[in-house]
C-alpha cells in the first residue's frame, strides 16, 4: 500500500500526495528577506538581500497602529507584498516578502 516501508510499519504518518506536490512546485525564490529600517529623517527604506538593491517606500497599504504591512510601493515602482502584522513593528526588520 505504501512505496515507503516504514510508512507501511505505522512509523509515520503518509503525507496526501497534493501537498507534495504544492511543496515542490512552490517557488522559494520568489520571496526573497527584506529589511525595513527608517531613516534619521523618518523614510522606510526597503534591501532586497538577494538583488543587493536598496529602495526608498514611497507607498504602505496599511500604516496603521492596528494594522502594518501588506503593499509595499517603492520609488523606482516595483511593489512587494508583505503579510501584514498586527502592530507596526520595531525597526529594522527582516521579513519574507514576494513580488505584488
């Protein structure tokens, strides 16, 4: 019933055939680690670690007390999509971001 043999001795749990197959063809790639600082003057900027490109944020989808994160808009246009935090964070910080 089972390719593995240990999966057979009860050993371990199967895992359903879709989310392997969700797993492998999820791109890692496509989220890179960002870093949030704000600046002296009050400006976010945002690091692509894997690009080596530094951006200034021109544009937050929710800046709020309750709420931080979501579309990122940065000055050269590119946008990021960060999952949105409960509260603004202390800075700087390293988060998972993806192409918006």
């Amino acid at each position: 019933m089972f390719p593995n043999p240990s999966l057979s001795q009860g050993c371990l749990s199967p895992t359903p055939l879709a989310a392997i197959h969700l797993f492998e063809t999820m791109d890692m790639t496509a989220m890179p680690n960002v870093m949030i600082k704000k600046e002296a003057t009050g400006i976010l900027s945002f690091y692509i670690a894997k690009k080596d490109v530094e951006e200034t944020v021109s544009h937050i989808e929710f800046d709020q007390a309750d709420r931080w994160g979501g579309e990122f808009t940065l000055t050269d246009g590119s946008k990021y999509f960060i999952d949105p935090l409960p509260a603004p964070p202390s800075m700087p910080i390293t988060l998972r971001a993806r192409r918006a």
